[in-house]
C-alpha cells in the first residue's frame, strides 16, 4: 500500500479540481472500409479515411477497431462498451449512409450517454424522405442541436459505390463541420462534469504518476483511492484508452505493464482548504518515488515508456 498516493488523492478538493483529456479524438462510425487499398470509394466515411484521408489534427478512431478490442473486454455488450468510449471521445462522428450505419444512429441517437456527444454526417435524401429515418433519430439529433446534424447531397450508384463527383464540391465543408466540433470540445473541464466516468482518470493519474505499472499493482493502487473499484472495471478503462490512443500495453518477462503515451497530468490540482501542505509538485515527486520504490520497474519497460513519452 501506498500511504502517499492515498494521502494525496484525500486532500483534493473536487469541487474545484480541473480535468483534462491526454489528447482529443474521434470515434467515428459509418460504412464499411475495404481491406483492398486500391479499390474505388465505397462510401464517404471510406472516402475520408482511404482515398482522400481527412487530416484534423486529431486522432480518428475506427468503431472496427474498438469492435475487434471488445472481444477481449469484460464488458456485458457491446453498448455498454460503445458508452464508455463515447465518455472520454471528443464526439462521435455517424456518416450515416448504410443500413448497418443507418441503425447504428438509430441506437446512438437514442442512448442517452451516446446522443450529447453524437455528431451526424447524412445523405439529403435520408433527411428529406418521408421515413423512420428523418422522423426518428434525425428528429432527435436536431432536437438535441440543430447544428450536431450536416445534410450534404452526395450519392451513391445502384451497385452501392460512392458517386465521387458529387462529393468533391462539398469535401471542404464536410471536413470543416467534423474538425469544427471536435475544435469547439474544451480540453479540461471541471471534475463534476466528469464524476461520473471519473475512473477513467483516476486510473490514468495513477499510470502517469508510476510511469510504468505492472496491471495487477494498477488494480491495487486504484482500490487503495476507490475501494469499490474492480478490476473488470479498471481493465476495461484501460482496453478503451488504450483505444483513445492514451495508453499503451506491453508483455514483458511473464508480466504486463501498461504506460501512458502523454506526459500530461490529468489534473489541475486543488485542495481542500484545511490542507497545510499545497505543493502539488513535491507532493507528486513523494508519490512517484513511493510508487516506485513499491515497484521496481525492468529497465527495459521503464525505458519504452519513457521514449513513449518523449516521442509524443
């Protein structure tokens, strides 16, 4: 047990703490992606992310990415996975232009954890159509924020492939309103926002001040500051920022470790206002040696994590 990172995590103060994301991202869903690199466009999200790759400045997450990781989650279902990725994403882009893509808004939309965080791309017939689709989850969308939903009127020929003609004098814009809400999500927020999915941070924050960590001391640590943690839960937070791009995993002489891949603290710290010793710096450096002198790391694991760091 670590008295230090208990002691620390105690004379927060919550109500005035600040939080920040390592890094933005999108999740971004819609038709499929070819495996096949030099076939024509099947659909706009293919287009964006094969053939004429959008470039925001931010990470783009693949939802085949995060299905494929799932499998290896203790998660009951894949919504329950899909809710925790939308916690921590910047939003949760839908070009919805498919069936699948078409009933994948359908359950967004309708997903009260999803739907504050959704973001909509959407052909103008499905949006005029006397349909389930304009009455139902667009409604909602437009309901929530008119300006979560773009209409652009490209089309698809009847074999189902991408007309590109019809995309290209509407690119720009498409780009511009899916860089534009991930522009506007601040990158801290305040804890209360959070509370909620805070164990997200709380395992980052303890990854971070490690360094390196072998997965079963991150457990104990963690339920050292949150006892009703478990280590389901604490593994399927690291399977979905692993998936953000926040951390990383390696196997290394019979162990795993896990490290993050920014050297950003999550936290903007602050204290309660009974506490004497408000140095967050030094109180860190008493944290970080105490971890470490709880773990010794192999060099080899300490090493790429601190190139993983430095790299970012």
């Amino acid at each position: 047990m670590v008295a230090e990172l208990k002691g620390l995590y105690d004379d927060l103060n919550f109500d005035g703490l600040r939080v920040s994301r390592p890094s933005k991202f999108v999740f971004f869903c819609g038709g499929s992606i070819p495996l096949q690199q030099y076939e024509p466009a099947k659909n706009l999200r293919d287009y964006l992310c094969r053939v004429k790759p959008i470039r925001l400045g931010y990470d783009l997450v693949l939802a085949e990415k995060a299905v494929q990781l799932y499998r290896d989650t203790d998660y009951r279902d894949l919504i329950s996975f899909e809710e925790d990725i939308a916690r921590i994403a910047s939003v949760v882009i839908v070009i919805a232009e498919s069936a699948g893509s078409l009933a994948e808004l359908g359950a967004f939309s309708a997903n009260e954890t999803i739907c504050t965080v959704l973001r909509v791309v959407i052909q103008q017939e499905h949006e005029t159509a006397e349909s389930f689709v304009r009455y139902g989850p667009v409604e909602r969308v437009k309901n929530l924020n008119r300006s979560y939903l773009g209409v652009y009127p490209w089309r698809v020929r009847r074999t189902g492939n991408l007309v590109i003609s019809t995309v290209k004098p509407h690119l720009r814009e498409i780009k511009n309103f899916i860089g534009q809400h991930v522009s506007a999500i601040p990158v801290s927020t305040t804890y209360t926002q959070i509370s909620k999915f805070s164990l997200f941070y709380f395992v980052y924050w303890v990854i971070h001040l490690c360094l390196a960590v072998e997965v079963k001391h991150l457990c104990s640590y963690v339920k050292l500051i949150i006892p009703d943690a478990t280590d389901e839960e604490i593994s399927n937070k690291i399977y979905c920022m692993k998936i953000a791009g926040w951390l990383e995993r390696i196997a290394y002489s019979g162990k795993d470790y896990v490290y993050t891949k920014h050297d950003v603290d999550p936290f903007d710290y602050s204290f309660k206002p009974t506490v004497s010793d408000r140095d967050s710096v030094r109180r860190k450096i008493a944290v970080t040696m105490a971890l470490r002198q709880a773990e010794a790391l192999p060099k080899h694991v300490r090493s790429v994590a601190a190139a993983a760091r430095v790299s970012v």
